[in-house]
C-alpha cells in the first residue's frame, strides 16, 4: 500500500469513530424541551451522554489497542441489534450499522499494521 493509503486506513477509523461518538451525542439534545428549566434537564442529558462518552473513549484506547476496539465496536453493534432490532430494524441499521463499519476498519487496520511492522 501506498503511504497515502496507509495514513487513511490508520485515520478513517479513528475519524469515523469520533464522528460515531458525535451522532450519538446529538440524541442526548432531545432532553431539553421548551419550557424546561436546562438545570433540571442537565443530569438526564448527561445519562443520555454516556453511550457517546463510551465510544469516545474506545476511540482513546484505539491509540494504544487497535483490536480491542475492533472487537469492542462489533460487540456494541451485535448487542444493540440484538437488544433493540426486534421492534426497531431502522434503528439498527441507523445505530449498529455504523459501529459494526467502524469496528471491521479498526480491525482491518490492525491487521495491516501487522502486515508492514511484524
């Protein structure tokens, strides 16, 4: 692979990852209705907060653990459409699509480095 290439399939996952974490987060805002006080809807915005915060930091450890969140990333997206595909198949391509995309390019990532620093 070319170094070009390299630097994308080392940076896409991570980008793509923070971008994931950033879309979740948008759903945290829908606690903060007219007429509410923001300090009463602050502590359920920050519940809403976590599963954000959590792939955040899978995000972090990617620096260090490039497997780890390949595998961590699938797990959450077969767990979430196991939990909620069921009654919500929309949801799931919309939630699990993307984290089972980003963790299969962590993954692949990973292996590459292996590949080129054995």
């Amino acid at each position: 692979m070319s170094e070009m290439s390299d630097r994308l399939l080392f940076w896409g996952p991570r980008i793509l990852g923070l971008l994931v974490s950033l879309f979740l987060g948008v759903f945290a805002l829908d606690v903060f209705t007219p007429g509410t006080p923001i300090l009463e809807a602050l502590p359920g915005f920050l519940i809403h907060l976590i599963p954000a915060l959590a792939i955040l930091g899978l995000v972090i450890v990617s620096w260090r653990w490039e497997w780890i969140t390949g595998v961590a990333f699938i797990g959450l997206a077969i767990l979430y459409s196991l939990r909620v595909g069921p009654a919500h198949a929309d949801w799931v391509l919309v939630i699990a699509g993307p984290l089972m995309i980003v963790g299969a390019l962590f993954l692949w990532s990973w292996q590459h480095q292996r590949m080129v620093r054995p």
